[in-house]
C-alpha cells in the first residue's frame, strides 16, 4: 500500500491546539510518499507514531495533493470504549484494527478504528463517501476527520492496540457509499421542503388594480 508519512511529527506535538498548530506550521511540506505493507504501515503509527495520510501528488498535504488511500481511519473521542468497540460486529468482520490516540485515558477513551479497504481510492470524492458511510455506523465519530487528506497522530509505542488481517471488501464499501448518497439525498430534499414552508409561511397575494 501507498501512504505519506511525516517523520518530524511523531505522537501529537504539544500540549495544547496553538502548540500543535504551531509545530505543523513548521512542517506542512515534509509528507513524503512510501510503499508498505499493512504491517509495517501499522508499525509506523503505533511504534514509531509518525503522522500519516494519503498518498500525496506533492510534499504538501491538502485535498488538492490527494492521489490515493487505502486505510480509512475513524476517529473515536470519548464516545465509545474499547469494550463496545470491541463487542461491535461490523469491526469484528472488516476492522484491521485500532489503536488509542495520545489523549487516552483509562476514563476517557480516545481510539482510532482503521479499516483496510481492498485495493486503493483513487477518487478523491469516492474516498470521502466511504468516510461518510462508516461514519453513518459510527455515529459518535468526530465529524471533522473527513477530509481525503485528513492527518492522523500516530502514538510512540502504543501500548493499547488490536492489528488484524480482516479487509473492508469492495461489496461493502459499495454498500457505505450507497447509505451515504441516500442519506444525503434525504437530507437535500428535506432541506429543500424546509425552504418552501419558509416561503409560503411569507407568500401574500397582491391585487393589482
């Protein structure tokens, strides 16, 4: 598999968002794109706890760099325990694994599920669908880790882990993106009949004379 690692970035940098922020101010043109396989991918994150994201067009990462991912990560922020997660049956037929973020506490679980999908996404919008679908599974996941290029902390030697050789099949990422665009059209039509109430609630007639 194809990923882009930042080596500079190792755990999450500083104790606080300006911190962190600053540190990847630093380093936002250091990704650099490697070929390797799941477990050493995995290595990477929970050993070394190096920051990763898509396979990238250039050094810098953003949407527009986006050439390919093949681990779709889902991001768990003390809405959900390990033991649920691990009682869960679609993790326990297709999740590769997870590992707990640096903020992990024994009373504030913070994890990231990955799923390793088949072959990799090389449409920038499929791979956001997909997101979108798992995210409809886990509903408590943090919304904002949707973007193709999203970051990912890696954790130095995680202690709190399960790595899997489980696959995301193509016949069920068909299945997310389907949820998702159904989903999303729901709620493109309830919007628009929301729009009509609002005008009709302020539609008078005029007599014209």
């Amino acid at each position: 598999m194809k990923l882009s690692i930042q080596k500079q970035t190792q755990g999450k940098p500083g104790a606080d968002k300006d911190e962190t922020a600053k540190h990847l101010a630093k380093v936002y043109k250091k990704w650099e794109n490697i070929e390797c396989t799941w477990e050493q991918a995995f290595d990477l994150i929970t050993v070394q706890g190096y920051a990763t994201s898509a396979e990238l067009s250039s050094n810098h990462r953003c949407d527009a760099n986006f050439v390919s991912r093949q681990l779709v990560m889902i991001d768990i922020d003390d809405t959900m325990t390990i033991q649920e997660l691990l009682e869960d049956q679609f993790y326990n037929e297709y999740g590769a694994g997870f590992y707990v973020t640096p903020s992990h506490t024994d009373d504030n679980h913070r994890f990231r599920i990955i799923f390793r999908l088949e072959a990799a996404i090389h449409d920038r919008e499929l791979y956001k669908k997909i997101v979108g679908g798992l995210m409809m599974r886990y509903s408590n996941a943090d919304p904002k880790c949707s973007d193709a290029a999203r970051l990912y902390f890696g954790t130095n030697n995680c202690k709190i882990f399960e790595f899997t050789d489980k696959l995301l099949f193509d016949d069920k990422v068909v299945d997310l993106v389907i949820d998702f665009e159904e989903q999303q059209a729901e709620q493109l039509a309830k919007e628009l009949k929301n729009a009509n109430n609002d005008y009709k609630e302020y539609e008078y007639d005029t007599e014209f004379t």
